[in-house]
C-alpha cells in the first residue's frame, strides 16, 4: 500500500516535546494514509489473517471484543488462542474464528509450551493482538517472552500483561503498546500523576526506550512511532472509559495492521475509528452507559463514511 503524505501538522507541543511539532489525527489526515479498497478477485487470505492470543478464565470476554474489533475493521480471517478453560466457549460465541485452545496454569496464566502450538498460525499472520484479559504478570511475559522470536515479520500489539516484556529491553521487531496512564506508570516506574503531567514527553520517552510505536491513551491520546514523530488525538468521549474498550482499541489496531497499514498508522486509525464509534453511540444513548461491545459494529459505516468523504472526485 502506498501512501501520499502524513498527517498534517498541529502546533508546537510544550513539556518534554518543546520544539518538536506533533501531527494531529484526523479524518483528513488519514485520508493520507488509505485503507486498500479490495478488488473483486480479492478473498479473504488478501484482507488479512488476524491472531488474537487474548483472555482468561475470568477476562474471557477481552478476547472476544478483541477479536470482534478485528473483523470489523475488514480482516479477513481470525484466529483466536485463548486458555483452554474459556476456548470452546470463545468458538462457540465467534464462529466466525478459529479458536486454538493453550495450555494455563491453575492461576489462569498462560503457560510458554503454548508458543510451539502456535508456530504455525503465527508464521501466517499479518497481525498479532496479544494480551488483552491475561492474567498472572510473570507467566504473561514468560509466554510472550517465548512468541516473540516466532513473529518477527508480524506487527504485534500488547495490550495489558503483556506490555510488561517492555522491562527486557527495546524490541527488535514491529510492535504496538497501547497503555493508559496507569499503565505507563506501572512500566515506566514514573507515578501516574507525572505522566499525566506530561503525556506526550512520557511517549516519546518511552517509544525510544522501547523502540516501538506507543498509543498512550487518554483525553488526548498521544501516538509516538521513534523516526517517524508524534501526533495527537482530541476527538474522545467520556464513556469510552469503560471495561473493555481497551481490548476494543487493541483488535481495531491489529485488524487495520493486518490490512497492510503500519504501526503508526494502524494506531492513528484505530484511535480515530474507536472515538468516532463512542461518539456515535453517545448520540443514540447518551454520553455515559454504553458498551464496549457495542463500539465495534458501528465501525464499518464510519470507514465508508470517511472513504467516501475523501474520495477523488470522478473525472480528476
């Protein structure tokens, strides 16, 4: 996929950024960056195989929203690897998907022997979305410790547990964060008062320390790839601060990686798309008490909508 231009430019960030300009987000900035429209002989091996290795015995559902989120950015396949206590059950609700059930521990953590089993799928997968409603820190990295060399031409998104790898060192392969302040306090050691303090400087801190593209998500959600600069997204709604509209977020940005966009854009994309669907939903049912399995159906017409403002128009 080509692209014509990045995003345009807003002003001048203060804080740790001073002097650097951040990009903002924005329908027409990514018009910039195109999803591409599948021809008529495209199938779905073309849109994209998405790998979701997500959930637990008492998270079962982030796995699913997860999942859900990357089919309805137009993936066009899904794998699910889910604890085996919660597997069938995860198939039986997305029969959309492939469902591979991993060995846990009786805590619920995924245990590393699980990585062998998903070799396979893995070598295939355009996109990985990993971490949404682990549980158990240590076997968490553990596993993701063990997947990672197995992905090394695949753009991964940690979200939740398995960002916690980020203590082993920068990465040497695509990968996506997407913590909240809490989060980023937890990893980076910093209170979450200070990074609240200064969210933008706290991202690019971290995605040079990390050497991967960081969506620190927030009010303003801040989206930091190293080399590549930094932009910034304004166009939230309260209620999207609700269970499971992180996991949400996390399946948008893998489904639109596994559709050939980069990190970076892939991240810009899911954060717009995911706001514009509270939005929508803040009109039907007010601003707060919607769900964050709701969001994920409103996305396709809000990606047509966009396409369809920024089209050429014929003749030009």
């Amino acid at each position: 996929m080509t692209t014509a231009a990045r995003p345009r430019r807003a002003a001048r960030s203060g804080g740790t950024g001073a002097g650097k300009t951040v990009g903002t987000i924005d329908a027409a900035a990514l018009a910039r960056w195109p999803l591409t429209a599948p021809d008529g002989a495209a199938d779905k091996e073309t849109r994209g195989h998405v790998l979701v290795v997500a959930g637990s015995h008492e998270i079962p559902g982030a796995a699913l929203l997860a999942a859900v989120a990357a089919l309805r950015v137009g993936a066009g396949k899904l794998t699910i690897a889910a604890p085996e206590r919660v597997a069938l059950g995860l198939a039986l609700a997305i029969p959309e998907a492939r469902v591979i059930a991993l060995a846990e521990n009786k805590g619920g953590g995924l245990l590393a022997k699980g990585c062998d089993e998903l070799a396979p799928v893995a070598a295939r997968a355009g996109a990985v979305v990993l971490g949404p409603g682990m549980l158990d820190e240590a076997r968490s990295v553990a596993f993701v410790r063990g997947l990672l060399p197995l992905l090394r031409e695949t753009i991964v998104v940690l979200d939740a547990y398995a960002m916690s790898v980020v203590r082993d060192g920068p990465f040497d392969q695509p990968v996506v964060l997407t913590p909240h302040a809490g989060e980023m306090a937890h990893l980076t050691g910093l209170t979450k008062e200070a990074v609240c303090a200064d969210p933008l400087g706290t991202a690019r801190d971290a995605a040079g320390r990390w050497n991967a593209c960081v969506a620190l998500k927030g009010a303003h959600t801040f989206i930091v790839q190293p080399g590549e600069g930094a932009w910034r997204f304004d166009g939230g709604t309260p209620g999207l601060a609700t269970s499971g509209s992180g996991d949400t977020l996390a399946g948008l940005i893998g489904g639109l990686a596994a559709r050939g966009l980069s990190p970076l854009q892939a991240s810009a994309w899911g954060v717009l798309l995911h706001a514009r669907a509270g939005h929508v939903l803040a009109r039907r049912h007010g601003p707060l008490g919607y769900l964050a399995r709701e969001l994920s159906a409103e996305v396709p017409a809000i990606i047509h909508a966009i396409g369809k403002q920024h089209a050429p128009a014929r003749g030009k």
